[in-house]
C-alpha cells in the first residue's frame, strides 16, 4: 500500500483545488501584480540586450505550432521554454514585485509559468489539438492561479529561511508553480501531489551567484530556470511518471534528513489572500532592501544641499542603521565587478543617490553607467557604516508590521552630524499611501517603451473583463516587432 503523502505537500494540494477566492481586494490586487509584472517585462526586453539574448526557441527559428506569444516579440514558443522566458524578461532587471519574511522572494516570478501555460493550453484547445480538462481559460482563472501561487510562495518564505542554508529561495517559485500549473493542465489532485513531490526530489540551487564575491547574472534568470522546471515536472506528471509521497519526511534519504539539517518545515500560516495583498512593489530601481535606505539618502542629501554645501566632498561618515536581512543579502563593502554586485550593495545605491541627487535609474547599475567608474563613488561608498538593528530587524520580521526601515545619519567633515532619517515604509510597501498610484504609473512607463497610448488602454480594459487569456496575450504581441530591430544580443 503506498504511504500518504506529506502533509506539506497535501495543504498545499488543498488550496490549490479547494479554496475560494472570497476578498474583493484579492482579485484586483492580482490583476495589479500582473500588470506590473508585464510592465517590468516588457522594461526588460526593450532596455537590456542582456535580456533579449536569452529569449526564443532553443533551436532557432523553430515556432510552435499554437506556443505561447511570447510578449513584445514575435516568438511563438513551447510552454518550457515560455516560461523560461517569460520568468526571466519579468525578473531580469530586477523591477518586480517582492515579499520579505525569514527569506525574501519575488511572488510574480510565478507568472513566468502561468502566462506561458495558460496562453499555450488557450491556443491548443481553441485550435483542437489539445483536449483541454482543466479550468476555463480565462481572465479569471489567470488571476486565480496568481493568487495562489503567490500565497504558496509567500507563506512558505514567511516562516523558513532557506538563505541560512546556503540555498536560493526560487525553490518557493518552483514549488508554486509547480502547484498551480498542474491544476492548469487539468491534472487529479494525485497527480498534482506526485509534481510537487518532484521539486523536493531536485533538491534546491545554491544562492551563491547571489553573494560577494561570486554574484553573476544567474540571479536575473534564476526565476526562468525555476519556472521552466515547474512546468516540465507538471508535464512529465501527465504523462504518467509518479511521485514520492515520503519526500520531505523519509528518514535517511528525505529532504529533511539530507538537506534541511534533520530538521522540518516550519508551516506556513493558513492558505489565504493575504500575499497578493501585502506585496511590495518595487517602484525604485534598487534590491527592495535597499529602497528605504535610498530615499533617507536622498533627503540628507536635501539636507546638505540646503546648507549650500556640496554632499560629495561635506561627507565624513554616514552610518547605517538597518535590519539583519538587509546586511546579510547587500552588505557588500570593496570592490564591486559587476552589475550583478552593483544591484544588490547598498553602499553603492546610498552613495549614486547622494552623488546623483536623485534615486537610482535601473541603468546607473549597468557596466556602462558613468557612476561605474567613478572615484566619487567608491570614496563615498568606503565612508558606509552599516550595523544591525534589532529593533529594525524585529519590525522586518513581525507579519503585523513588515517594514523594510532602515535610518540614515550623516556625520560632516566640520564634525556637525545630520539627525538621523529613518524611512519604515518606503514607496512600493502596501502602507505607503503613495505606492498604488507609482505602481500605476510606473506600467505605464514601462508599456510606453512599445506601445501606443491607446494599445495601454485596450490592454488595461482587457484584464478587468474575463476573456479568453490568449486574445489578452495577443494585445502584448501585436506591436512593433521591437526584437527583430534591437538584435543582436549584449
């Protein structure tokens, strides 16, 4: 007789194909986060060569018959390789959205998987090829499975820190969209308990590319990867493979026993909304730790300025007061090789701030923005004292509070010090009053890079209506043929 499957894995199964959706807020909080997150893509594939360079069929040329509209190109591709995609166009220059607990994700990372299956199974069953036995392939089951696999994700990196381990949170995306693709498909709640068996059996990326000294451009496509996973080991799962329902819990040979130190999961808080309504959405280009220690950057730098001094050469000291997550993921003092240091140092975000006057442009992280080079920099940023703050940290980690603080004090060369200025909830924290309309604006922008005024509007008004996914693909596909002009890669 086979053994039950771990409870872990049997809630998560729950939810997915169990739970009704009942707050208002959750639905247009999730038509919110995609917008946003398309936003961020389509950002990605028209500014970063880095970006186009990893996009279209693994063999090029090949188009699949009914794939997935890749947006902003004219790719027509296999769910896989979708997801891959568009996981990694929404995550590449670090814009989307982000969730903070005892480890830190980005829950619309998960949408790499769900746009791309969802428009593929919309197409193929339109056309005939696919008898589609799942959900209705709409607007509605879009938003539906966002808020599922962003509960999944966020709840599971409120309570288990898989940083302290050395491994890389994408685990969580990999296991969410793992979960809500297999109900796409229209795998049994069996089979959708042998898929997320499966990503316990792949064990778990190391998240070094994401640390001093070893950071690389992994992390802006370490969300495709785990997309791309989830998806294969939902489609391997129809095709009949089983899973192992011991997984996490089998003395010896389980996840537990050889990867989480003998230990288990802490268990997520209740399956709910409550994710997709508390996200933080990254409306400064900087790593979201990062954003509030910006902005009481910029105002000392007011502060000087207004004293008629220039704060480039006034600057003695500054002093750092912050959380511990903060320190541990961009606390990067010495030299920095890269793009993939410089978006994750917050010594370098506080000093360009000061520098430039103003927050930083996603581009002033880039190898060829002039702030790479520049001396001023690397003096100012030697200057930063960065110390943990208990209290800080403790506010980061109370799920009644979630700041993301930190406080900013500048001591002057004519030993005066600024009082210091501490930023609790930063622009893009759900308690900040200004987010929703910077988010609002922010889409914009972003669409403005390929579409029209009037293209935003259609597509704005096509995801507040519950029609078929693919014709709100669509609306992402027919503009100009930016990629076709743009190529060749970095």
């Amino acid at each position: 007789m086979t053994s039950p499957y771990d409870q872990i894995i049997v809630d998560i199964k729950d939810y997915v194909f169990h739970y009704q959706i009942e707050s208002p807020n959750a639905w247009v909080s999730a038509q919110t986060t995609i917008l946003d997150a398309l936003g961020c893509a389509i950002e990605g594939v028209a500014t970063s060569p880095g970006c186009r360079s990893l996009l279209g069929p693994v063999i090029p040329g090949t188009i699949t018959p009914d794939g997935f509209r890749l947006p902003g190109s004219s790719y027509q591709l296999d769910p896989v390789k979708g997801a891959f995609d568009m996981a990694t166009m929404i995550r590449y220059l670090d814009r989307n959205d982000a969730l903070g607990g005892k480890d830190w994700g980005h829950p619309s990372d998960n949408l790499g998987a769900i746009i791309a299956v969802s428009d593929w199974l919309s197409r193929s069953s339109a056309s005939g090829r696919l008898l589609h036995k799942g959900p209705r392939l709409t607007m509605r089951t879009l938003l539906e499975a966002t808020v599922k696999a962003y509960e999944i994700q966020g709840c599971f990196l409120l309570n288990n820190a898989f940083n302290q381990y050395g491994l890389d949170h994408t685990v969580l995306v990999k296991l969410a969209s793992t979960a809500v693709v297999s109900w796409l498909l229209g795998l049994s709640e069996d089979q959708t308990m042998a898929a997320i068996s499966h990503v316990w059996m792949d064990g778990i990326p190391l998240r070094i590319f994401r640390t001093y000294p070893n950071s690389t451009l992994r992390k802006s496509w370490a969300a495709g990867d785990a997309c791309m996973r989830a998806v294969q080991l939902a489609l391997l799962t129809r095709s009949g493979q089983s899973g192992a329902p011991t997984v996490l819990t089998e003395p010896r040979w389980g996840f537990y026993a050889t990867t989480w130190r003998g230990e288990s999961f802490t268990p997520p808080r209740q399956y709910g909304t409550w994710v997709v309504e508390n996200v933080f959405f990254k409306i400064i280009a900087a790593e979201g730790h990062g954003i509030s220690a910006t902005e009481a950057a910029l105002e000392q730098t007011l502060r000087i300025q207004a004293q008629g001094l220039d704060p480039g050469h006034a600057i003695k000291k500054i002093k750092i007061r912050t959380n511990a997550s903060a320190n541990m993921i961009i606390n990067r003092p010495g030299e920095l090789h890269g793009a993939a240091d410089r978006d994750h140092c917050m010594q370098y975000m506080i000093a360009v701030t000061i520098l430039k006057g103003a927050v930083p442009d996603a581009s002033d992280f880039q190898d060829d923005s002039p702030w790479a080079a520049d001396a001023r920099v690397t003096a100012l940023m030697a200057k930063c004292e960065i110390m943990v703050d208990k209290d800080l940290t403790r506010d980061y980690l109370d799920i009644t509070k979630r700041s993301v603080a930190s406080g900013v004090t500048v001591l002057l060369h004519d030993e005066s010090e600024l009082d210091e200025v501490l930023i609790e909830f930063g622009v893009g924290h759900p308690r900040n009053e200004e987010t929703l309309p910077a988010v609002r604006a922010k889409f914009k922008q972003n669409m403005a890079l390929l579409f029209s005024e009037q293209e935003i509007e259609e597509i704005c008004a096509a995801m507040a209506q519950d029609g078929p996914i693919s014709s709100f693909i669509d609306l992402f596909s027919t503009s100009l043929n930016f990629m076709l002009r743009l190529r060749p890669g970095p």
